[in-house]
C-alpha cells in the first residue's frame, strides 16, 4: 500500500520537476541558437524525410525535398554546414522546445496554437490543404465526406482541418507519420485523404488513378523555432527575404510543388 | 524525384537493419544483467530490496514504452542532458529490458518447489551455493521459452525507437516507401530483414532447450553444472 502510493507520488511529482528544470533553464538567458550554430559550424534542422515533397531522400539516400532545398541555402547564407536531423511530424515542437534542433523545417504550418509553444517565421510557402481521392470515388464537396473513411496524419494541421470541417458521420483514421498515411490510400485502406497540395501533387505524380477533389483550407508554412531568440528570427526572416527577392526560393517551389506562389505574406 | 525500389534501397534498409540488430543486443546485453539483478533481487530476504525490485517492475510494466522512450530523450533534455538517440533508446530498452527479464526469471525461480530450496537450507548450504547448485540448474529450462518470447518481441519493438529520431528498419522503411511508392515491397523487404534477426534466435531456443534435456533432471548431475 505504500510502496503504490510512494510511486504514485513519485509518477506525478516527475513532470513537475521536469517543468521545473526547464524554467530554471530558460531563466538562465540562453545564448542565440544563432551563435551557437555558428560556433559549432553547422544548422541542425529537424525535418521529416518521410514527407513528399517537402522531405525525401535522393537517390544515394541523402536528405532532399523542398524543406531540404531551404535548409541549405540558409546554412549557406550563415556559412556553415546544414545538419538534417530526421525527425517525425509529431516531435517537431518537442524537438525543438527540448533543444535537440537549431530550427524545424518540415512542412510546417503556422498556428495560434503553436505560436504558444514555439515562434514561426515568416512563410516559406503557402500550402492548400487538399482532399485526395481515387477518381472511382464520388467526392466533390466536404458533406460528401459523410460515411467515408479519410486518411490524414495525426496532430498535423491537415488533421485539425478535416476534423473542422468535415461532417459527423465522416470516419477519420488518423496515422502517425506521412509515410503510413500515404500507404493507406494507396493501399485502398482509405477512401480519401487530406494532405497538403505539395504531397497531393507528389503522390498523383506517382500513381495517377488518384485526383484531388477539392481544397479544405489554406495553410502558410513557417519555419519553427525556440520562444524568445529573437537573434535567430530576425536573421531568418532578414534572410528569407532576401531569398525570396533574389528569387532562390521560387525555383525551389517549382520543382519541388509544380509551382510557385505569387507572394509570401509577411508579418514582420 | 521518385525512384524505382532497386538494390540503393535494399542496402539502405540493410544498413538500418544492423541498427535495428546493434539496439536489440545492447537491449539484451544490458537487459539480462539487469534483469539477473532483478531476479536476484525480488527473492532477497531483505524486505526493502524485494520492494525495490517489485516497484521497479510495476513502474516499468505499467507505463508504455513509448513514454519511457520519449522521458529518456526529451525528458532528460528539458533536465538539462543531451542525450543522443541511440544513448536515450539504449536506456529506455535496457530499463524495459531489465523489468521484463527480471519478471520472467524471478516466475522461474519461484516455480523450483519450496522443498528444494528448504532441503538446500537443510544440507546446510550457503544461499548463494545453495541457488547456483540447486535452484538455477532447475530454473534454468523453464525460462528459456518465455525468455526468446521476448527477446523478438523486443527486436520488434526496437521500432518505436524512430519516434526519437533512431533510425532503424521500420523508419528506414518508412523512409523508403515515401520516395518509391512501393509500400507493399518495402515493407515485405523490411519483415524478411526482420525474420533473419528474430528466425536464429527461435532457432538456438530450440537448440538450447533440447541441449539442456527435457523433464526434471538431476541438480547435482554434473551436465547440468
């Protein structure tokens, strides 16, 4: 009885000191991420490589796609080397608030929400959030939804789109990474999938008995990084506006999206 | 951009197999001294330590390994250590390990009849003689099956390994499927590296079992010693 409810005490006093050791942390003004990637010579960048287009390996296995294409012109920018760490769609806020990776960029959209967590920078690329479906499956508008099963991956701003919209009756199965989401409709397990326009033109480049149905909603994607280094924000907004004027960045989206936006919005 | 499913990809599926491999026997390694300890531990005569052993276990076995996994990562990182991902999953699979074992060893020597153990004490033969002469010889046979039970189910579990960024067979897989589209022989290309790990362990279970005899044997037969 006691040995349980020792542990028990011990269960939840763990997060509280967990908190705890990060508040002290945080007080201890950290230096920039900026710097400190600099003093280390390389950017470490948290990205999944299982999210087509936006994260891929080539054909010598070697991290590419969109996100990647970023990556590496801002670790050119700052001189040193770009470090791609494959993480899962679900850890990009733990990795970052954990202080595993410099930045997070890996299809990542912006919202309130996260902005409580994390900081954005400007957009990198405004994505659609699409539904795509097979052409033998009658889809048009999101109240056709209702008694289909829709694949989407799981705490990703296409889950929090579909299950906004779509109507009650629509059987959401939710995956945990791109990758199984894009084997359930191409495996027939799902009816129709929601995924960002960008992973909707990959797949349909790949298997064309597959079509997009309609756009959900808009989604602007940032690059994500830590609360309070305002260095490093300031330096990759500077720089993606650079970028994007020197026009780097639309070359970037034509080849790896099929086109290119026609502006990025700015909030700074 | 996409790719065809060629050898490129078999060998880095190889590569990530090994991983796979080198993390299931860093389990092992550090599960069975751990798990020994446990064991040992559980029928100590000292009441505390049997109580450390047992809430240990209950902790370990009652929280998903995911969670401990994500605790040794991130949590030690928000403590202050920055620990890599092999370090962090060798930690939590050694943990996970070391309760599992220590649980299925301790059940087998549990299962010696109490008459040995008092028939020991009678010969007047020290505890610790009296487990390496008696008690584990006999214990030793009815743990084997339980034990390869788990050994492949913690090769399979090394998979959730890739939550923290460890990248083994099923994120290299994952990996694979996502720039080929082939998902179907991917993953049957993953589940045959998966049996070439897990298939010899099965079999030198098999081998083991049938080296050590079948039906009660002789403590003190010198085979067994």
């Amino acid at each position: 009885m006691t040995v349980s409810r020792r542990l028990a005490f011990g269960a939840a006093a763990l997060p509280l000191a967990l908190s705890a050791a990060r508040e002290a942390r945080a007080q201890t003004a950290a230096p920039s991420a900026l710097d400190a990637a600099i003093k280390r010579g390389s950017l470490i960048v948290g990205t999944s490589l299982s999210s087509p287009p936006f994260g891929i390996v080539d054909a010598n296995m070697q991290p590419d796609g969109y996100d990647v294409g970023i990556a590496k012109l801002l670790a050119r920018e700052l001189g040193v080397k770009p470090d791609i760490q494959d993480i899962v769609a679900s850890n990009r806020i733990p990795s970052l608030t954990s202080g595993k990776v410099d930045i997070v960029i890996s299809s990542f959209s912006i919202t309130a929400e996260r902005a409580k967590a994390i900081a954005f920078t400007n957009c990198v690329y405004v994505d659609q959030q699409v539904m795509l479906g097979p052409k033998s499956v009658q889809i048009t508008g999101i109240e056709d939804l209702k008694g289909k099963i829709i694949g989407v991956t799981r705490s990703t701003t296409n889950d929090i789109a579909v299950t906004r919209h779509a109507p009650e009756g629509t059987q959401i199965q939710r995956y945990d990474d791109d990758a199984a989401t894009n084997q359930a409709i191409l495996a027939g397990q799902v009816q129709g999938m929601v995924t960002s326009a960008g992973g909707a033109y990959a797949i349909r480049e790949h298997n064309p008995t597959l079509e997009t149905k309609f756009i959900v909603s808009e989604a602007p994607m940032g690059i994500g990084l830590r609360h309070g280094d305002a260095d490093l924000l300031h330096w990759l907004n500077t720089t993606l506006f650079m970028l994007w004027t020197n026009k780097e960045i639309q070359p970037l989206q034509q080849k790896w999206m099929g086109g290119a936006n026609t502006d990025l919005p700015r909030y700074s | 951009m996409f790719q065809t499913f060629s050898f490129v990809h078999v060998g880095f599926l190889a590569h990530a197999a090994l991983w796979t491999a080198a993390l299931s026997a860093v389990a092992l390694a550090g599960g069975a001294v751990g798990g020994l300890l446990v064991a040992g531990m559980w029928i100590a005569e000292t009441a505390w330590v049997r109580g450390a052993a047992r809430g240990f276990v209950a902790v370990i076995q009652g929280t998903p390994l995911l969670v401990q996994l994500f605790l040794a990562y991130f949590g030690a990182a928000f403590a202050g250590l920055d620990v890599p991902p092999l370090a962090a999953a060798a930690l939590a699979f050694n943990l996970w390990a070391a309760a599992f074992l220590g649980d299925i060893w301790r059940g087998a020597l549990e299962a010696v009849p109490r008459e040995q153990w008092e028939a020991a004490t009678a010969l007047g033969l020290r505890r610790l003689t009296m487990l390496r002469l008696v008690v584990l010889p006999q214990a030793v046979r009815p743990a084997i099956p339980p034990t390869v039970g788990f050994l492949v189910q913690l090769v399979k579990n090394t998979a959730l390994a890739s939550i923290i960024g460890f990248r083994e067979l099923t994120r290299a897989g994952q990996i694979v499927a996502n720039v080929t589209f082939q998902p179907l022989a991917v993953f049957l290309t993953v589940a045959v590296f998966y049996f070439i790990i897990c298939w010899p362990l099965s079999l030198a279970s098999r081998r083991l079992e049938a080296r050590i005899g079948s039906g009660r044997m002789n403590p003190l037969s010198e085979r067994t010693l």
